[in-house]
C-alpha cells in the first residue's frame, strides 16, 4: 500500500510541485505586459520632467557666457532689455558679421550678437548701418542720458577709420567700445616666436570677409582670396580698420633675432577684426566682449 497522497502524485506517478504556503500565484503574460508599459511610462515622464528642467537650466548656465554686441550696443542689460530681436542689424550688415542667438546663448536667446572668430564686424558699411536700423536704440550713437557709463568703455576721441581718412570726415561717430583686443596666447603668437607668415591666414576654405583697400574700398572679398607674405607676423595691425589701435613693435628678442609684440592701443573699438585673421588656432589674439580700456 502505497504512502502517497493524490496530491503528491500525478499521472503516471510523477510528482508535482506544491506552492509554498503564503507565496503568490506567477503573473500572466497580459500581468506583465502591463507592468513592463507601466515601467517604459514612469522613465518616460521622468527624462521628460528631467528635460525639462534642463532646458529652463540651460539658459541660466550659458548666460555666464558673454557676447560680443553690434557697435553702439547698450550695457549688456540695458540692451536685452530693450532689443526687440526684430533682425534689422543682421539684414542690413555687409559682411554678415552680425547672428540671432539661439536657446544656447542664455537670456538672450534672439538677440544680436558678432562671433569675431568667424566674421568680424569691419565696418565696411562706414556710416555702421545696423546702428541706422535698430527701432529701438539699443544701437545707438549716443546713449540716453541717465545711463551710466561702463568703465573703460568710453572713447577719448572718436575711432578714425581708415577707410575713411582721406574723406573730409574720417571719423565713425562711436563714443563707445564694444569690447578690447587682448593677446591671450602670447605662447602661440607668431610675432612673439619670431615667425613670418605666408599664404591664407585662415585657410582656403574660410569664408571670411574683409574690406581690402588695395582691392575695393567698398567691396568686401573673402580673406582665402588675399594671401599674405611676410617676414615677421604683423596680420592684426595689417587689417584692423581702426587707425592706432594696434601695432606689432617689431626689434630684437634675447636671443638676438627680430621678434614683434602686438601692442593694442585706446582707440581700439573691439570690432574684432584681429581676432578673425589670427592665423594660430585658437586665435593668439582675442576680443574680450564689455570690457574697458585699461592703460
């Protein structure tokens, strides 16, 4: 006789497994479905709550990032406050120097900016047309009064373009800079090394412009179209439009052989330019964006 109970033996006597006391019945496949749904659902919303937040971050983060503004730009506040991102700078610029900026340039997202690096403003419309075209002033030959003055921003004179110089009025009717050249990689710098430069500052595929005066003074050409040649690097004194704000003081180094040192003086208006023709990458040579002119 057999000790077996029928619930310990099945057909053809095999056993079968008995539940543990207190454990749950496995879920059907519709149970787990649902649940792997419900999983894909609450990670969906969470990257989305998360994005989100990113997105309300990111121009936070990236306001701590200055830019460099068209001529005649208000202080970096009062000109977000009073620009109306209509596009005006950007469709009347000859050399397309000026940009709207995007979600990645902060609380300024529309706003007017110039990237020097890439097209730098070389006031090749002389009468700085996009100052004409801004409706609302935050472009402007003179500021309200009641609006202070940024350290180092004022002009002692106004900027002679050398454009212009010959013109019964050579002048550009700035009071203000927009930004100042500074050598901030003197280590890179060719002049400081004692080298020369020949061939395309920027390369051939560069699509930078500048106005050439050997060339035309009101046609702007590609900067990949002007070779240069010389002995010891002296590009940003060569091209920048101002008159004085820049030299390269070229004598002997220590080791006896000619070196030059890029020298940037007060009349410097922070168009950039020098910036853009830099041929070390990075630039040897940058625009600090708001800052003042310091002796």
């Amino acid at each position: 006789m057999s000790d077996q109970t029928p619930q310990e033996s099945g057909a053809g006597g095999a056993a079968t497994a008995k539940p543990a006391a207190g454990a749950k019945p496995p879920l059907s496949k519709e149970r787990r479905q649902q649940a792997r749904r419900r999983v894909l659902r609450s990670l969906l919303l969470g990257g989305g709550v998360f994005g989100a937040a990113l997105s309300g971050y990111l121009p936070i983060a990236y306001a701590q990032r200055k830019r460099l503004r068209p001529p005649g730009a208000l202080d970096e506040k009062d000109f977000l406050s009073s620009c109306i991102k209509c596009g005006q700078c950007v469709q009347v610029c000859p050399v397309q120097a000026i940009k709207l900026a995007d979600l990645v340039d902060g609380f300024g997202v529309g706003a007017p900016y110039i990237d020097a690096r890439a097209q730098a403003c070389d006031f090749s419309c002389d009468a700085v047309q996009c100052i004409l075209a801004c409706p609302t002033g935050s472009l402007t030959y003179h500021k309200p009064e009641g609006m202070d003055v940024r350290p180092g921003a004022k002009l002692a004179n106004k900027p002679i373009l050398l454009a212009k110089e010959k013109d019964a009025e050579p002048t550009l009717n700035l009071a203000e800079r927009i930004g100042v050249a500074r050598v901030t990689r003197p280590e890179s710098c060719l002049a400081i090394q004692g080298k020369g430069f020949k061939g395309q500052a920027r390369g051939a595929n560069f699509d930078g412009e500048l106005r050439y005066m050997d060339v035309d003074r009101w046609k702007p050409i590609k900067v990949s179209d002007h070779p240069y040649d010389v002995e010891i690097c002296n590009l940003c004194e060569q091209v920048c439009p101002i008159k004085g704000a820049i030299t390269v003081k070229i004598g002997p180094g220590l080791d006896g052989k000619l070196k030059g040192i890029p020298v940037v003086h007060e009349p410097c208006v922070g168009c950039g330019v020098c910036e853009m023709i830099c041929p070390t990458e990075p630039a040897s040579i940058e625009i600090i964006p708001g800052e003042g002119w310091r002796a």
